[in-house]
C-alpha cells in the first residue's frame, strides 16, 4: 500500500520529502500561510494553492486510513478476513471502492436474503447458478418445509432468488464498473410535477429536460437539486445503453451483471429462471443503489465547483483596491427611512453621524445637500461611498450634485457592494465596537470603511454573508466554511495586519492567533499603549512562543523600535539582515528601501547552515519593498449620466461598470440602473475561456455594451465584446454542451442574446 505522503506527492507531481516535510509542519501546528512563506526551505517552496490542497487531500486520506482500520476489525471480528480480502482492503484507494468491498461484510438489518438462508435456502441458490441443467421447480419441491416458513416451490424459488439477488448486488469489481459506466454513459431527466409549472416557473427550461451526467454544470445540477427540493421537479438518472447499438434500454447493464456470475441463456432449465435472477438484481438493487451513489457523485461535484467560485470570488473582493487613509463619508441609501450617513476618519474611526431624507415621500433634497455639505467642509472629506441597494442611483445622482456644488472639496464617490453591511449591524461584534450607534447607522459605517481598507471590514462579517457565490445557501456548511475561512486567513496574511490599529476580527485572522488570543492582544494594546516592537508581542497574555513563531511574520508595526517590524521579515531571520548590513557596511534606515544595493547582492554569498537561498532571496526582495501591499491601485468607475434605470437603457449602449459577482456561467455587473446585467460566459472573450474568473472579477472596473433589455422581468444582457453588434446572437461554443431548453415566455428568437441570457439568468445565485 502507498503511503499518504508517497499518495499526495504523486498526485500534485512534487517530491515525497517536500510532502512529508509539509506534514509534518501542519501536524506540528503551523498554519498555510506560514508554512508557504517562512518554511521555503522544508518543503521545496510548495506554494499556498499546493499547501491547501494537500492540506485537504491530508484529511480525506486519513479518514479513509480510519475507516481502512474500522472495517479491517469489523471483518476480521467475523473470522471472515482472509489475506486475499484483507489486500483488497488495504489497496482501495477511495472511500467508495472501501464501501463496496465491505458491503457483503457489513452488519445488515433482517433482509429477506437474510430470511432465505435462515429457512436453508442458500443451497438452493448456489445448486441452481453452479448446475443450470438442474430443473429450478423440481429442485425447489426439496425445499418445501412449512415448518421454516417454505409453503410452496414457488416460495423456495423467491427465497433463493433474493439470496442471489444481494449476492450480486455486493460484487464489488461488478458495482465498480457499472458505477462508472452509469456515469459516463447516463443522463439525468427532470419533468415538472402536476400543478407546478405556475409556482415553478423559474424553473421552466428543466420542465422536460435530460442531459448527460458528464456534461452537466454545477451551477445546472444545483438549480435541478433545488427545484426538485422544492418540489417543482421529479428528477431521474437513468443509464444509457452500451456502445452496442443492438442493446436497448437497459438490457445491457443487466447482462453485464448475468455475465459476473457465468449466467448465460444456453437453453438449458435453470437459464431463465438465473437471468430473471439477473435482471431483478439490477432493476430492484443495483440500479437504485447506483442512482444514489452518482447523486451523491453529481452533488460533490457541482458542490466543489460551486466552493470554489465563492472562494475565488471572496478572494477577489477581499484583495480589492483599497482607498487607503483618506476621510471617508459612507451613505446607506433608503426611501422611507431616509438615507443614513456616517463619516469616518482617516483610521476608520467614527467622527460623525446623521440621517437625511432626500428622496420619496419627504424629498428634503436641498437641506439634504446642505447637511452632506457641512460634514464634508468639517471632517475634510475627500471620498464618498455609497452602498448598491435601494434608492442607490438616486443618492449617486445627490452625490454628483453635491461634488459639482464644492469643486474645493475635490470629492470622489464611489458606489459599493453593501452585501452584509446589514449582517455586520446587528452582530455582537457591531455592538461593542459601536455601542453608541443605532443599529441603521451601523451600516454606513461599514460602508465607508470598506472603500478605505475591504480586507479589514469584511474579516468582520461571516464570509457566507457576504453573497458572492453560486447557489451557496444549498452547500455543505462545514466544507463551505472550511473553504472560505481558508480564503480569507490566505488574504490577510498575504497583506499584513498593522497590529496597532487592527480590530480583534481582523487579528483572529492572523496565522496563530484566533479570536481568544486576539481579543487579548487588543486588550493588551489599550491597557498598555501601541505596541513598540514586535519582541513585546511576548507580554501579551497566553501568547506562547509557537504562537509568536506563527504571528510575528504578519504584523507589521510602522513607526516602533526597529524597522524591520514593518516589514514581512520574520524575527528569526533578523541576524540575516544583520549579516547582510555587515556586508555591504550600512545600517538599517540606509539599506531599507534602496534597491540599487540590494539588487546587487547575491543570494548564495548570504546562504549558511540556518538560512537557505528561498529565504534569502525573499529577505533581500522584502528590504526592496519593505510592508508592500500585494493588492492592486485604487480606482473607481464612472456610471453614464442620464442612465438610472433600466427603461434608460438602449440596445447599443457602451458603459463602464463594476463586476459585482462572478458565476460559473458569467459575471454581473452594475452599471448603475438598480439591477446587474449578465455578461455570459460566451460574451466575456473573443476565445474560448472554461472559467469566468480568467476574464473578470468581483471590483473589476469593465466597459460592456448592453445587448438587451427586458424591463419587466429586470433582465440586462450584456457583452464584454464591444465590437459585438447588438442585433446580433453572439456564438456558443459547442464544447459547452446542450443547453437547457428556453422558456416559452422568453423574449422571441430572434432577439439578442436570447438563447444565452435564457439558459444563465434563470441561473442567477441565490441572494443576487
């Protein structure tokens, strides 16, 4: 059997060592992020993405070398273990094949195989399959005993046939094969139940719908689920026949199961009743199990598929531009309750607060502008961030108004994703941070401090909550969660925590912490002061040296003892720097920054028995760069004046907008009407791209050009492709596979991008 490291390293194409190496590490206690950065020389330089995804591929194998151990004892608790079996065992290689070598040998409720063999018919079964020319009444009369519950031949022939029944529904190598041929060669089909095609009309592409197992989307299989969760959909796999066009329906996977036992029509007595035996097993046993198994199959795949989009996703909102340390003026827009206003300073604190009512039904626009005016001339404002919901495009405009009545001020506005703001209002967390603060004006507070720094506010609300995934209220909590707190301990760690100014949330975060020691560094810092040196991190209570080993690296203190604590050089590699100033004769403040020297060193003359070359040659890039900050500049999109709403749409029409999501079918985009439009994945390139996220992601400033518009289903196409012509269907390329057919209620055929807005917006997340 190969081992887990021997496994992993195969399967991610590097070297057992570095494997065992990473093994180790995590064993030990140290998170991803500093494995990746600090431990360069251990494990070969394995990257984040390769660390987590052997960290995942860890866990599954060591469940499966559990479970390896419970079924071994199980058998072997039956004096059932022989060496042939007990190999068999320790070569399966996935939890599935463990499952079906263990069938037969599992713990069964009473069956009526069970029943068969416990009124003696187990002999008549295997005479019957072993001699064919034995006539199965005559041989079943033998068995006749009213005392054992056998009335009649019939009654023995129904015994035995259970007994081969579950026989050949537990042939491991059988199961195996036909699984996968199910899978390859099968296709799911969904019709709409009685009575439901008015309350399930979302769902009207899938009312006569199939499509191959193999070529079904996830974001398709999880609209399939839902509908049928929902009860709008009856869903059905079922198995294609073999290559052999002279096979129909599904005769072919019940020879197949006839053929594992040497069952073969020849005429003889025993014949037909062995092939009924066959078909029975398949129909009545085999096949359902094998629907349950490749449901299961379809639902990890598409559940996968769909973690990973809200991974990828809330990676790139997370890594989003930041503003940076400017004044910010955040604006929660509403009708009735009036728009709320929060201005904080250039440290995210909260300096000023009120509510305006410029819009319906008490239209106070003018001292709505004078009360906006007077905050910003006070608290010298310089940006203003406006959250994406309701009445969004009417407090852009007063914005606009607002920056062309004080030109001195120089005000930018932006408009934000204001997803989970309200989350974020009404945690506990919110309510100690503003206890002073109404829990509506919480919101703009987060609004504006997400345009400063994203990565600092988000950290704050549950990533779930933040409603940039496919569909994500339908996955697995535990591997979603996993996924996503993965994603966002990546994100902060890659960019650094200034430990002086970082909320408890944020500093949770941070590799080696977590939410006790965190909250007591903040206590810490506001008993004590700001922090000086990194080396003081040690007086904080219950904060050990593994913990200090795992942290240190990732908090930065600008402006303390040594400059070296702001940068991501680890303290354990400070006598390097030391060693590297004794070379080139120049002290810290001198070195720092100047890349003319550094560029000129050479890595392997600083190489010794403590650090290796990745280490020095990251040491050496982050004295160039000093804290550098990996996410991109800040900018902003300009939304077309005159164009609020979807009726001021036009076929035609270039925009700039702000991809707010992206899906496995495409990307939404705001272009300031209310309502996203849908750039389809075949609209985003002029080549032939598999995933969305090549193109576009969440923050992306794009121009597209608007394809159609249907206004009273608030549906925007657009393209990506300006040179596209309005009027014109853009290509589909065929690798996609069938697409679900349209609604009947979907604009005619010959309007634009019909076909592919029909197959995707219905497709639209949940929560979008």
């Amino acid at each position: 059997m190969v081992s887990i490291a021997r496994r992993i390293a195969l399967e991610l194409k590097v070297e057992e060592r570095q494997v065992a190496a990473a093994v180790e590490l995590l064993d030990a206690g140290s998170t991803v992020p500093f494995i990746a950065r600090y431990r360069k020389e251990a494990t070969g330089a394995l990257d984040d993405t390769q660390l987590r995804n052997l960290e995942e591929r860890l866990r599954y194998l060591r469940e499966l070398e559990d479970r390896r151990k419970v079924i071994l004892e199980s058998v072997k608790s039956q004096d059932k273990l022989t060496p042939q079996l007990e190999s068999e065992i320790l070569a399966a290689e996935s939890k599935a094949k463990l499952e079906d070598i263990y069938l037969p040998y599992k713990p069964k409720r009473r069956t009526r195989a069970t029943i068969a063999r416990e009124a003696g018919l187990a002999p008549l079964a295997a005479d019957l399959l072993a001699d064919p020319t034995r006539d199965p009444r005559t041989e079943a009369a033998r068995y006749v005993d009213e005392a054992k519950g056998v009335k009649t031949p019939e009654e023995a022939l129904e015994g035995a046939r259970a007994i081969l029944v579950e026989q050949f529904s537990e042939k491991s190598d059988l199961i195996g094969r036909l699984r996968e041929n199910f899978w390859t060669r099968g296709r799911i089909v969904s019709k709409v139940r009685d009575g439901k095609a008015q309350e399930g009309a979302k769902y009207a592409d899938y009312f006569d719908f199939a499509e191959p197992l193999t070529k079904l989307p996830s974001h398709r299989i999880l609209a399939l689920f839902r509908a049928e969760k929902e009860e709008i959909l009856d869903l059905a796999l079922e198995p294609e026949s073999a290559a052999d066009a002279s096979l129909q329906g599904e005769t072919a996977y019940e020879q197949a199961v006839a053929a594992s036992a040497g069952i073969a029509d020849r005429g003889r007595p025993a014949d037909k009743w062995l092939t009924d035996c066959a078909r029975w097993a398949w129909r009545t046993r085999i096949k359902i199990s094998l629907a349950v198994d490749l449901r299961s199959r379809l639902w990890q795949n598409a559940e996968d598929q769909a973690v990973k989009v809200f991974a990828g996703n809330l990676r790139d909102l997370l890594l989003a531009a930041p503003a940076g340390p400017r004044a910010t003026m955040g604006l929660d827009p509403g009708f009735r309750t009036g728009v709320k206003v929060a201005v904080v300073d250039a440290t995210g604190k909260v300096v000023d607060t009120g509510v305006i009512y410029p819009h319906e039904p008490q239209r106070r626009w003018d001292d709505a502008l004078l009360a906006l005016a007077r905050l910003c001339r006070i608290h010298k404002v310089e940006l203003i961030a406006i959250g994406n919901g309701t009445a969004s495009r009417e407090t852009d405009k007063l914005a606009g108004e607002l920056i062309a009545k004080m030109p001195e001020q120089k005000l930018t506005k932006i408009v934000v994703s204001e997803a989970g703001a309200s989350v974020y209002s009404a945690s506990a967390f919110a309510a100690s941070e503003l206890p002073e603060l109404d829990v509506t004006l919480r919101g703009a507070v987060s609004i504006a401090r997400r345009l400063q720094d994203p990565l600092a506010e988000l950290v704050k609300i549950d990533p779930k909550s933040i409603g940039v995934g496919q569909y994500q209220h339908d996955l697995a909590e535990a591997t979603l969660s996993r996924s996503l707190d993965a994603v966002v301990e990546d994100c902060v760690n890659g960019v650094g925590v200034d430990l002086n100014t970082a909320s408890a949330p944020l500093l949770a975060r941070v590799s080696g912490l977590g939410t006790n020691l965190a909250a007591n560094v903040v206590a810490h810092r506001d008993a004590n002061g700001p922090f000086r040196s990194r080396e003081s991190l040690k007086k904080v209570p219950r904060l050990g040296a593994k913990a200090f080993e795992q942290c240190a690296g990732f908090l930065r203190i600008r402006g303390g003892d040594d400059p070296l604590d702001a940068s991501g050089v680890h303290p354990e590699a400070y006598p390097l720097v030391r060693k590297i100033l004794a070379a080139t004769k120049s002290d810290i403040h001198a070195l720092i920054g100047n890349a003319k020297v550094l560029r000129g060193l050479s890595p392997k003359n600083f190489v010794d028995d403590a650090f290796g070359a990745p280490t020095v040659t990251d040491v050496l890039r982050e004295l160039e760069k000093p804290g550098r900050d990996p996410r991109p500049e800040f900018k902003t999109a300009s939304f077309k004046e005159g164009v609020e709403s979807l009726s001021d749409l036009r076929p035609g029409m270039i925009l700039e907008g702000v991809v707010t999501n992206v899906a496995a079918f495409g990307a939404f985009v705001d272009i300031g009407v209310h309502q996203d439009g849908l750039v389809h994945i075949s609209a985003m390139s002029r080549t032939f791209i598999k995933d969305p996220r090549e193109v576009a992601k969440p923050g992306d400033v794009v121009n597209v050009k608007v394809l159609e518009v249907d206004v009273p289903r608030k549906r925007i196409a657009l393209t990506m492709r300006l040179e596209d012509d309005a009027d014109a269907r853009p290509p589909r390329p065929e690798s996609r596979g069938p697409a679900p057919r349209r609604e009947k209620a979907q604009a005619p055929s010959g309007n634009a991008f019909a076909e592919a807005f029909a197959r995707a917006a219905r497709e639209r997340p949940k929560g979008r």
